[in-house]
C-alpha cells in the first residue's frame, strides 16, 4: 500500500533525504564541513539517491579481501553462509569444501582484509558526514554469485529501528562482466511515496505479504515516474553507495549460473539506531569499535567477549515470551 505523496510516515530520515538537504548541505560547506568534491558527491547523493566511486579501493587490499574469501575452507566453521542449493534454505556454517557460489555473512568480524575493505577511510568519511555520528556496519553480504534478487528497497528487508537511517556499500572485487546478473537500480526512486506493508511498517512479513505484488508495485511506480533504468557495470574496486528507499536488484542474469559476480554489501546504520534484533536478543547487541571511529555488529556472532583468533557463528538466544525475527530481514542485500 503506498502512502499519499509527501506523507513522512512519522520516520526520522537522514538530513541528505530532508526536504531542505540542498540548504543543509550548503550550510554544511560554508561551516568548512565538506570539501569541494565531498559537496560534489553529496549533491548527487541528495538528488539521485546513490553514488558511484571508481577504483576506489586499492588494488591490494582488494586482492587480499579475495585471497582470503578463497581460503575460507581451511577455516571450517568459522563462516556462515547461505544454503540457496541446500533442502532447507537456511544459513549454514562453511565446511572443509571450498565453495564458489553461496553467499557468505559478516566477514568484518572475522577477517580484518573485509574490514579494510568496507570501512575504507573515504566511505567511513563519506558515513560520518551522512550521519553525523558514527557508522556502524550491522550486516554484510559476500556475493560470489549474483543471487537473482527482484525489485526491492531495504526498507523491506533489512530490518533496523529506523528504517530510513541506513546507506549501503556495494564493492566489485572482480570486473563484472556484462550478463552476470549485474547490480541494477532505478534513478531518484528514492523520493517514491513510501510503500506500507500489512504490519503498517515498511518492514516485509514472510508469509503475511505478497512479495511479487510489493516488486511490481515498486517498478510499475518506478516506470510510471519516467525513472531512468541503470545497469552498474562495475570495475574492480568500484565502489556503489545508495539510500535506503533506492529500488534496486539484480539484473536479470543471461550468462550461465557459474558466472562470477564477485562483490561484498554492507548495511551501515548510525550509532544513534540500532538493529531490529537488539531488541530480541541480548546476546547480540555487542559493538566492536574500528579504529575509534566506526563500528560493526552481528546478527549471527556473540561479539560480546573479546578472543584472539577466529570465533565461531551461532543462533543467538531467544527470549521464550519474544518469536524470532523474520529471517528474511538478515538474508538480503
């Protein structure tokens, strides 16, 4: 159901979405926030909702974030991935056998070559400046495979106290190769009425709404809008941050299904919000700091001891009297 037009929904939303972001980010300059190519950026970030950086990550730390992904078998349950092959479709840990097609959760906790990837200084700054505190990572996404993902907002899926206050980075870590299953998106969708589910949120419940009807509401609107249909044909270490309400997906695939797409999402979230699951599991509210300036969380570790070396993933704890989340809200990117 979409709300009328104009209609904030009573959410808090990010300066860069406000009505008068273009006064805020002037304001922003003249108090010597922003330098010329950051005020460049956020100008396209406020009009179209998404903006792209290339060979923004450096080579090396790309091809370690790689090196490492290829040698997670030698780690055997030190990793959780998806079981889209597998009979229940639920994430599972990574075994002895290498695997080249699952996706793979929140390798920042485990691997510092993820963390060198995803908190790059330029979109940690690039964080700061949209939230104005500090960012924290609460979910990522290793894909080595484009996964097929229809029309969707993470507004839908990714599941936080305030919905509005999330941006995402979608990094190449190879060429992607036209065919693959390229990462695809609507221009300015982000300004689309908000779109309600059955809950009244904007938050989807599996098996209460109607997933197909939500992805052709979402391009019926986008094509009724006159918006412009992009396709991200990526280069290694390119780098794509979006908003929140950014109707995006992955192109439809016309190579065969073993073409790579290698590249890594994550979901930040200001520190001033939290997850979803905070509120349904005490055991997975633990933010580990990075470098003092940024943060990360994890729906499937306990971050809450400190341990040298690798730790194991698990289900957090449940409260008896609280039914668990959704787990499609931690199963998208």
């Amino acid at each position: 159901m979409w709300a009328a037009p104009g209609d904030t929904c009573g959410l808090k939303a990010l300066w860069t979405d406000a009505p008068d972001a273009s006064d805020q980010l002037r304001q922003r300059v003249a108090a010597g926030l922003l330098s010329p190519a950051e005020h460049a950026d956020f100008v396209h970030f406020i009009d179209h909702g998404w903006l792209v950086w290339r060979n923004a990550i450096a080579p090396d730390l790309v091809d370690a974030f790689v090196d490492d992904i290829q040698s997670l078998h030698r780690h055997p349950d030190r990793f959780v991935m998806t079981d889209l092959r597998g009979s229940t479709g639920k994430p599972r840990h990574y075994g002895t056998v290498p695997n080249r097609f699952e996706s793979i959760y929140d390798l920042y906790v485990n691997l510092p070559s993820a963390r060198a990837v995803c908190f790059d200084p330029r979109i940690v700054r690039f964080l700061l400046q949209a939230f104005k505190t500090r960012p924290v990572a609460m979910q990522q996404l290793l894909f080595q495979r484009s996964n097929g993902h229809r029309f969707h907002q993470d507004t839908s899926v990714v599941a936080v106290d305030d919905p509005l206050l999330l941006i995402a980075s979608w990094i190449a870590l190879e060429d992607v190769v036209e065919g693959s299953g390229e990462l695809a998106f609507y221009d300015r969708s982000h300004r689309l009425p908000h779109y309600l589910f059955a809950n009244g949120t904007k938050r989807m419940t599996s098996g209460v709404d109607d997933e197909m009807a939500y992805v052709q509401a979402l391009d019926d609107a986008c094509r009724e809008a006159g918006l412009e249909y992009h396709r991200f044909k990526a280069k290694k270490g390119d780098v794509f941050l979006w908003t929140a309400d950014l109707v995006h997906r992955s192109h439809p695939r016309t190579l065969p299904n073993n073409t790579s797409r290698l590249s890594c999402v994550t979901h930040y979230y200001p520190a001033t919000s939290q997850p979803f699951w905070f509120r349904l599991h005490p055991d997975r509210r633990t933010i580990r700091s990075v470098d003092s300036v940024a943060g990360y969380a994890s729906y499937h570790y306990d971050l809450s001891e400190e341990r040298d070396g690798m730790i194991s993933p698990g289900m957090p704890s449940i409260p008896a009297t609280t039914p668990p989340p959704n787990p499609r809200h931690t199963a998208r990117g």
